[in-house]
C-alpha cells in the first residue's frame, strides 16, 4: 500500500476511535452527573441536619441543615456583584460560631445596591437560629479573579473569609449555609443545585461526526473502487 494510503487509513482510523471514544466519555460522565443529581436531591429531602456543637461533615452538601450559633459581625462581608430578579447587588454573609468553636459562613441573603439605606436590612448581631442548605462553594470559572481580602469579595471563600475575619480557617468548615428563608430583610434564592446533564446530547454529538466520518471515508472507498476507475 503507498505511504500516502496508508497515512490516510491511519488519520482516519484514528479520528474514528477518537470521536468514538468522546461520545463513551460522555455516557460515562452522565451516569456520574445523574448520580451527583440524585444525592443532591436526596440530600434537599432529608431530615435537617442539626448544626449547634460542630462543623457539618464535610460530605454533607445539599443537606438541608437547623443553625444555632453565635454571629462574629466583624467578619461581615458583601460578595458580587450579582443579579437577582434584574436588579444588581451583592450576597451578605457572615461567619458563625458553633458551641465547640467550629465556624460556619452563613449567606444571608441578597441586598440590591440600589435599595435605600432607610431599607437595608440588619444582620444577626450575637446567638441566633436560622436553616438552610449547606452548598460546597467554588471558583466559578478559571477567568473569575481572585478575591481581594478583606474588602473585595467576587466569588464566596468559606476559609478566606474566617481568614480575613482573624479566624482559625482550618476550624472554618468547607461548606457554607445559604439560609432559606433568606434572613428577614434580604432577599432570597432558591438554593438547588446546578447540575444541567447535556451529556446524552454531547454523545450523540460525537458518535453523529464519527457516523459521518465513516460514511465519508466509504464513499471515498467505493469511488476508488468502482469499475472504469483508474486505480492508483
């Protein structure tokens, strides 16, 4: 077979392995991301959690959870800017205290930055009582800056947040509670889990161009082949 045959059977046999092995990927991470959606459902519809003595498990994301603690106002701090319902503002959210010391970061709720002072709401000062979810924060993309202690807050940071307060962060617990109701005066979001599972269409994706690949290099085949065709 001359090399130039032969490099192109290759090529393509290696470009048809490759989108096929995409859409497989794919299948495989849809049956994860069903899973992740199906304990984060089964989390929202268990019996809360009672936060009074210690830090959550760190396992226990999108588990519904009862807060008594005690507020450290000084470690206050606005997140954002975000839009809610078309109105831009920030999240509020402070750490709290447990009775063996632990902190949590409990998000209050959202403040429009347009609302009137006359308006703006009061945080918890001392022992409070509150629920919520608990959620596993993270850096929203790769493109989303650090966050500027103490003052500028892009993204929530459980453990640099008690950082900046003065608190111990390996006390700080990895998850933070968004309180749901919101507390009284914030405003507030459904706390669920985005997890969109586009897998399934993905696969087809891959698997449609690894079809047309194929389909491609047969008519490629036949034309070669077909009586009266010069062969090479």
């Amino acid at each position: 077979m001359p090399i130039r045959k032969t490099v192109a059977v290759v090529a393509v046999l290696g470009a048809f392995a490759v989108l096929v092995g995409l859409g497989l990927w794919q299948l495989d991470r849809r049956a994860w991301k069903q899973e992740r959606i199906a304990a984060a459902a089964a989390g929202l519809e268990a019996a809360p959690l009672a936060l009074a003595e210690a830090a959550p498990d760190p396992g226990a994301v999108w588990r519904r959870a009862a807060l008594t603690a005690t507020t450290i106002p000084a470690g206050r701090v606005e997140i954002g800017p975000k839009t809610v319902q078309g109105k831009v503002g920030m999240d509020h959210a402070l750490p709290a205290r447990l009775a063996n010391g632990d902190i949590v970061i409990v998000v209050l709720g959202f403040v429009a930055n347009d609302a009137p002072a006359s308006t703006r709401p009061t945080p918890p000062d001392g022992h409070f009582a509150a629920a919520g979810v608990l959620t596993r924060p993270e850096r929203p993309s790769r493109m989303m800056p650090d966050n500027r202690p103490p003052d500028s807050w892009l993204w929530l940071e459980p453990r640099a947040i008690a950082a900046a307060a003065g608190l111990d962060p390996d006390r700080t617990s990895p998850l933070a509670l968004r309180l749901e109701p919101p507390w009284p005066g914030f405003q507030g979001e459904a706390v669920r889990p985005n997890l969109p599972d586009n897998h399934l269409q993905y696969a087809f994706t891959w698997f449609g161009l690894a079809g047309a690949l194929a389909g491609v290099a047969a008519i490629g085949v036949w034309r070669r082949r077909r009586p009266g065709q010069r062969q090479p």
